[in-house]
C-alpha cells in the first residue's frame, strides 16, 4: 500500500516587487510505501520544506496532486493520521509536558479516560517520562525537540513527517532522537525526513529523494544506489611515512609495502556533493 503518491506537482511562488517567479517543486513525482523511512536531502532552497507543506495541504500545488492512504487529501480526518514536526519546536514555556499533551490530546479528542496512559506512554518513548512536571523553558533543545515529537505521535499517528528534525542539537541530543526514530520504525510507522547531516539519513532511511532546485535528480533505495555508485574510495596505510607524498604518484609501481589497505563504498555525503556540484 502507498501511503504517500505525489503526481508531477508543481508549486510556483512570486517574490518582490517585480513578481519574480521562483518554481520551488518542479514536476515532482514519488510513491512512499507503508512501514519505509524516506529521507529527504537536498541544499538549502531545494524545496524540501515546501514539498512537507504540499503533503500536509498547509499550500496547494498548483498543478499534479497528492494522495495519501490511497485517498485525495479532501477527508479531514486523513490529517488525524499524520504528524508533523517543524524544524523549530514552538512550546509553552510555563507549561509543563503533561500539561503541553493534555492540550494535545484534547484537540485529537482521545477520551479523558484514556489521557494519562497516552501521556505515560508517550513520554516514556521519548525518554521525558522523568522530566514530565519540569516546565519546558528549562528544557535543552534536545529535550524540546523530543516534546515534539510527543506531540507528534500523541495521536498514534500512521505517517509521521520529520523536517531537520536533528537541526542545531549536540551528538548527544541527534543520537537520542535518531535512536526514538528507530523505536518509531520498528512500531511500524512510516516516516518521511529531512535533514542536513547526511549520516543520519544513511543509518535511518530505506529509500532517498535527491532535490535540487526544485527538481527531483534522484530517487530510490539506498543501500542499491550506494552500492551501484561507480565510484570509490580507497584508503591505505603505507609502511613507511616518508612515502605518503609520493604514494600517489608511485601507487602503480612495485616497491611499496602497503600494510594495510581498505577499499569501501563511498557514503551518502560524497555521493551527494558529487551529485550537485
């Protein structure tokens, strides 16, 4: 089953005085499958955050379409199946976890009786269950960021939409939410990403869609892209030091002992800086 089928859609925007016309998605096509992890990568301007907006109807492409749980998006209550987390989590400050879910659980209309557990369980899965009558303005952006997404999955959302959901956090805050989006994926949700460190989506997504300048270069499994990629990198270790400067030049010539070698697929981070430069 697709979950997501986005249909040659096109989204123009008019800037300035002039009506400068500036096409962010330009004739963009996919289909994302139940239970994968698709990772959205591309430069700043590339239109992956308008490409979220589209999916959520927040704006209306203005050509193509997009359905979701093989429907039009025209039924209110597709929205109830979908969580959306922006780059930049805004919170209560003077309010506390508990209080921000039960806010949440309101407007989702989950019964008064089932509140709490929903809150405890949410909590607990992003590792906040010990901090839930802290008040958020003394929360890192680790903390605040994971309140997020508890808020995102407080419905029990199918389709969860993540963008730069690791921006800005220390290796110990993006370790913590890489590791509660992999929780996510083993609960079976699908999920749709964003992000600029590129390792990131190598460890967590199935499937990748390349954007630049509005247009989609590339799309498809990842592990089959890195794989089939023509081009490599080789790292040696040579016995001698004194031979490093000369080992490029001298690789193909007999004489050097070379104690250690490793040859390896390049990473996403290569493979996409070779892709748009």
């Amino acid at each position: 089953m697709n979950i997501i089928e986005v249909k040659n859609i096109i989204k123009i925007f008019k800037k300035g005085i002039g009506k400068e016309i500036i096409t962010a998605l330009n004739n963009i096509s996919f289909s994302v499958k139940k239970g994968n992890v698709v990772g959205v990568i591309g430069p700043n301007g590339s239109g992956k955050t308008t490409l979220f907006k589209c999916i959520m109807d927040y704006i209306r492409p203005d050509k193509g379409e997009i359905i979701l749980f093989e429907n039009k998006f025209k039924d209110l209550n597709l929205k109830s199946k979908i969580g959306f987390l922006y780059e930049k989590v805004n919170c209560f400050p003077e309010l506390t976890p508990i209080e921000i879910l039960n806010i949440y659980s309101a407007l989702f209309d989950i019964p008064k009786s089932e509140r709490k557990d929903k809150i405890n369980d949410v909590l607990k899965t992003v590792e906040l269950i010990d901090f839930k009558k802290l008040k958020v303005k003394k929360f890192s952006k680790g903390m605040i960021q994971r309140l997020g997404i508890a808020i995102t999955i407080i419905n029990n959302a199918e389709l969860l939409i993540f963008d730069e959901p690791i921006s800005g956090l220390d290796p110990f805050g993006a370790i913590k939410i890489s590791e509660i989006i992999e929780g996510l994926v083993e609960k079976g949700k699908t999920i749709l990403l964003s992000s600029h460190v590129l390792s990131h989506i190598e460890d967590l997504c199935s499937e990748i869609l390349i954007l630049f300048k509005g247009n989609l270069i590339l799309s498809g499994k990842l592990n089959e892209f890195i794989t089939n990629y023509e081009k490599f990198r080789i790292d040696l270790k040579l016995k001698n030091s004194d031979d490093g400067e000369k080992a490029i030049s001298l690789l193909k010539k007999e004489g050097f002992v070379i104690e250690e070698s490793c040859f390896s697929n390049q990473d996403l981070e290569h493979i996409f800086i070779n892709l748009i430069i």
